[in-house]
C-alpha cells in the first residue's frame, strides 16, 4: 500500500484520455531524447519525444523511435535516414549528443496507424521539414521575456 495523505482529488483536475490528433504539419520542438535497449535486447534504440508548439493541440506529446544499433542493417539505415531528415530540419548536421537537437523548431508530418495489439489508431511521425519561415506565429500578448525565440 502507499499513503495518500495530503491528496484530495477535489482539489486536481482529472486527466483525460487522448485521441490521437488528425494527420497533418505540425510545428514542434524535441523535448527529450534517450537511448534505450530494444525489446529483443540485441540493440537500441533513440527515443525522442515531440511536443507541439502552436495551434489546436500545442502541447501534445508525439515519439518516435530510431533503431540506430540493430542487427537488421536495413533498420539501421532507415534510422540514420530518418535522424539525417531530423538534423537537417532543425539545422544541426553533425551532433555530438541528441541533446544537440532539442528545442529546436521544426515542422513534423502526423499520420495515424492501426495498432496491432489492439486495433485502436495510434499517430505516427512520417516526415520532418525547417520550419518555413512563412509559418504564421499564434497571436500572444507583448511579453517577450516568456516568448520562446522562435516564436518572437
């Protein structure tokens, strides 16, 4: 058992379930990157978290997982592929470390799958693109200090 004392669930929202969100572009940031061992574990993975920026579902959370260290040279390939189209869009071509990567606006491509395990849909990322510099920033009020620098 773990004490709950001091929680009163008057006082937190509930969380709510999440749909995925419809195929489309989406401006985003790489919040988190981490190495992590494959389920089979004869390899890994990078796992890198997306988070949306503007527009209807700003805040949403998206993932993808690069199988960079694999057995499968194909996989491999259509990892290093897919990191080559993340560096390019967010301008970083030779990064040292994934941290290299974060916080740096880029536009993703959503698109929706079926999952196996359950049927239910699930988003996945398909492409990666710089942000267009003709992409329009959502309206905010005139506090710069708390404006993320691509959005000023």
């Amino acid at each position: 058992m773990a004490n709950l004392s001091g929680f009163d669930a008057n006082e937190v929202e509930p969380a709510v379930g999440f749909d995925p969100i419809p195929a489309g572009k989406y401006l985003a940031v790489i919040t988190e990157s981490e190495m992590k061992p494959t389920r089979s574990g004869v390899g890994r993975y990078l796992q890198l978290t997306f988070q949306v920026i503007e527009g209807e579902y700003k805040g949403r959370l998206l993932w993808a997982r690069l199988n960079l260290d694999n057995p499968n040279a194909m996989t491999v390939k259509i990892a290093r592929a897919e990191l080559s189209a993340i560096c390019r869009a967010v301008g970083v071509m030779a990064p040292k470390d994934s941290v290299e990567l974060h916080n740096l606006p880029l536009v993703i491509t959503v698109g929706q799958k079926k999952r196996d395990d359950n049927g239910e849909f699930t988003n996945v990322i398909k492409g990666y693109a710089k942000k267009d510099a003709t992409t329009p920033a959502p309206a905010s009020g005139n506090d710069q200090g708390s404006t993320p620098p691509w959005k000023r």
